[in-house]
C-alpha cells in the first residue's frame, strides 16, 4: 500500500473511532479566586443567638471563595462565605450576577456558608445603612469571586484524600443523670440536653456520633504542579471566643491564612474551608477541664490543628487527574413546615400574656422566644421548597443541604455513597433550622424544638434519599 493511501486509510479509522467515542478526553481546567468582604460600616448585629450581638469593627477579613472547575462538558463552582448563614435569595442574587458576566449556569453554582457566628446577616435589612451596605457588599464579592475564578481557568489535576483529626469534635446533645434535666422552654422535659454543664455529676453519655475526617479536594497547576486551590471540609460548628464586639471569620478563616505555607502555595494559591454535617457538633471537650484562652486563642489552636490534618491528607494524594471528570445535579424538593397544635397555640399565647415579671421569671428559659416562634409557624404556609445539589469531581462527590445537619446524616449518606469518596456539607445555598434525624427528634433537645426545626420530622430520610438518588445518577 502506498503511504499517501495509508495515511489516508489510517485517518479515516481514527476519525471513525472519535465519533464511536474513542476522542481523547478533553482536559480538565480549573481557577481560583478569594475576594475580600469584610464590611467597612458599623454598627452591625451579628445574628445566632437571642439576643443583639453588635459589632464596632473587623478583627479579622472575611471572604468569598470560589473554585471554578471545567472538563469541557460541564462548568461548576463552589464557593465559601464567611458568614452564618447565607439566604436563598442572597445566593440566588450573586447567581444571577455572576452568570450574566461570565455565562456560569446558576444551577451549576454551589454556595457555603462557614456558619461563623461572628459575621453580619447575609440580608438586605432595608433600605439603606450599614446593613444594606454589607449585603451589597457580599453579593458582589460572591459574584466577582467566581468571576475571577472563572477568568483564571488553566490546564489543571485534581486529587481528594482524608486524614482524621476526633481530638477537636464532641457531640454537644448528652443524656444527663437521673434528675438533673431542666424544662424545656414548652415545659416539657426532654431526654437529652445541649450543651449541658461540663460536670461530671450532670454528664450521663453523647446522643450521637462524631464525624472526625478532614476531607481535601486539591487542585493544581497541570503544567507547573504547583498548588492552585485546596477546598477542605471538616464537621465542626464555628469554635468562638472571639474578640467581643468584633467581626471574625472565626477558624475557618484562620485555616485560609495558614494553607499557603502548609502547600508552598504561591500569591494566587486559594483554600477554602467548609463546614461538613456538625449541626450537632462542637468544640466543647465534655467531661474534660480546659485551660482558660484568652479571645480567639482556641480558634488558632483548632484551626492549626486542622490545617496539619488538611495537609496530611494532601500529602496521601498520589496523583493528580488531568482528565477528571465535573458533573453537577440539582434537585427543589418540597418539605412540609411543621404546624403546632391547637393546644400548643394556646400555651404560646398564654406564655405571651404573662406580664409580671416575678411571674415571668418562674417560666421555663427562653419560653418567650419559643412562644413566639411557634405563633409565627402557625401563620407560616403548609411547605417550603428546598435545593440539593451534588457535584462529581473525579472520584469525589460533595453534597450541599441547605440546613444545619447532625452528623449522623452525613456519616450515612457518605457510608451509602456509590462514588469512592464523599463529603457531605451543610448550610449550602441558604439555610431552613437545624436537620436532625427522626430518632434525634423522639429524643428532644434545642435541635429539635419547634421553632428551631421547622420542617416535617422525616426531612432527613427525604433529603438522605434524593441525595443519594443524585450521587446514583453522577455514578454512572
């Protein structure tokens, strides 16, 4: 055969084998950006206790991340925000801005808050003053943040490994001794109580488990190989004691500051830190006696701890996948609000009309802020619609809930998994109460409350069963 017939014949055959599906997959791209949103005016309240928490200045920067990945197929993002709580509407306002100016799909746009309790409210909260400024603020940073990680797209390997750190989590809901259980704010008793005295004369056992890993998703340069981008995760509510009256993204940023020089990451060198399912998971060592810290001490210890547990992982990473394949779903799933009953209805309003204060001071704590919530759910609607999203990175698939999720969720949901490895974070793109499980339910406690839960007691296994469905789906 001549050769200008042999090339012509071996073109063909390899132009037949692309179109049978043989084409080389295409290279994974991927780029990173941190932008600051700290806000620049005062007073603001900083929301996740029952009373005002007003903050005069910034102990530390808060940030938006953002990590933008692409095979060629699919384009997604996964962004960070130091902040309590991100709203729905919040999210879908920095979607919307970030897609109009560089074409990322809003549904293909994964939002996490870090859930510091040392940040302002992601809301509008009116018109105009420093409220109003900071939501500005943090909408555009969310956007510009992945537009900047969109704009910083480059050849790029991804890689996902575990190390454990359990020394720095406890299960904050314990069982307590016989008789040393306080009424609940409905007057009721419940079985188990968070965050009870740390005495060991109160303490009986934890209601729950723990999840300890820390979970790295790495990315880096495919050309240099050097570190672009670290996203982490890791089951722990915020840690606090932060300076009073100060705004502090509180570990999860301290864990950003210290990456850099962990990885020998250069000036655009991005790590992110979400919080994995904790919302029944503290830092508070039960039944054991810690030295005093002076404010924000505890949280450089932690955050230390969980940056060397971060690099560990790392450094189990073999190898760097230049072909990995992004795949993203998203799912609204439809959850019943819990509605009270007649009779507790009646008590809310008879906690409400006690006036005296010698009378209010014999009520169970916190009865007036409960009764008032449970009025409030009696004139909510009959549902809300939630998101769910999963992304696949490779081997790796991560889960975003909207709630404040135990760990056990997690733990099942990553044990149920179809992909090799899987992370579970919660607080994604808004935030509807805490997510216990319905055994967690029978057994009582804050997480549980009406008012702090809001939605039907089985949303878990509903919620379990779609992700799961979703994972399926990326599976294949």
């Amino acid at each position: 055969m001549k050769r200008t017939s042999f090339l012509l014949v071996a073109g063909l055959c390899l132009g037949w084998c692309h179109g049978q599906g043989f084409a080389a997959e295409p290279a994974l791209r991927a780029g990173a950006a941190a932008v600051d949103i700290t806000p620049v005016e005062f007073p603001l309240n900083m929301p996740g206790g029952f009373n005002a928490n007003m903050s005069e200045s910034a102990h530390d920067p808060l940030h938006a991340r953002a990590l933008v990945l692409d095979d060629g197929t699919t384009q997604a993002a996964v962004v960070v925000v130091d902040n309590l709580g991100v709203g729905p509407e919040t999210c879908d306002e920095a979607r919307a801005a970030a897609s109009a100016k560089c074409g990322l799909a809003p549904d293909k746009i994964m939002i996490f808050a870090t859930h510091t309790h040392s940040a302002p409210s992601s809301g509008p909260g009116g018109g105009s003053g420093p409220q109003a400024a900071f939501h500005k603020r943090l909408v555009e940073g969310i956007a510009e943040a992945i537009v900047r990680a969109h704009g910083a797209l480059r050849p790029a390997g991804v890689g996902a490994a575990t190390h454990a750190l359990p020394e720095e989590v406890f299960n904050r809901r314990w069982y307590l001794k016989p008789g040393k259980m306080p009424l609940n704010p409905f007057g009721q008793m419940d079985q188990v109580k968070m965050n009870p005295s740390t005495s060991p004369e109160v303490l009986d056992r934890p209601a729950g488990p723990t999840d300890p890993d820390v979970t790295v998703l790495s990315v880096q340069d495919a050309k240099t190989r050097k570190p672009l981008a670290l996203l982490a995760s890791y089951s722990l509510h915020y840690v606090g004691h932060t300076p009073r009256g100060q705004v502090s993204a509180d570990y999860f940023g301290e864990f950003c500051r210290l990456m850099p020089s962990r990885l020998r990451g250069g000036e655009d060198f991005v790590a992110m830190l979400a919080n994995g399912t904790s919302g029944d998971i503290n830092n508070i060592p039960f039944l054991v006696t810690r030295p005093p810290r002076e404010p924000f001490e505890q949280i450089r210890i932690v955050a230390g701890k969980t940056a060397d547990a971060a690099w560990f992982a790392w450094r189990k990473i073999e190898r760097h996948e230049t072909k990995a394949r992004v795949a993203m779903r998203q799912r609204m799933v439809t959850l019943k609000l819990r509605r009270p009953t007649a009779e507790q209805i009646a008590a809310a309003k008879a906690v409400l009309a006690v006036k005296d204060e010698a009378e209010k001071a014999k009520l169970p704590r916190l009865a007036d802020n409960y009764a008032r919530r449970t009025l409030g759910l009696a004139e909510a609607g009959e549902s809300v619609t939630v998101p769910l999203q999963v992304l696949r990175v490779g081997e790796l698939g991560i889960c975003a809930i909207p709630f404040e999720v135990f760990a056990e969720i997690g733990l099942e949901i990553k044990k149920r998994s179809p992909l090799p490895r899987t992370v579970v974070i919660e607080l994604g793109n808004g935030c509807f109460g805490y997510l216990p499980t319905p055994e967690q339910h029978r057994l009582g406690g804050y997480e549980t409350w009406l008012g702090t839960n809001r939605v039907q007691k089985d949303a878990s296994v509903i919620l379990t069963t779609n992700l799961l469905e979703m994972l399926a789906e990326l599976a294949r």
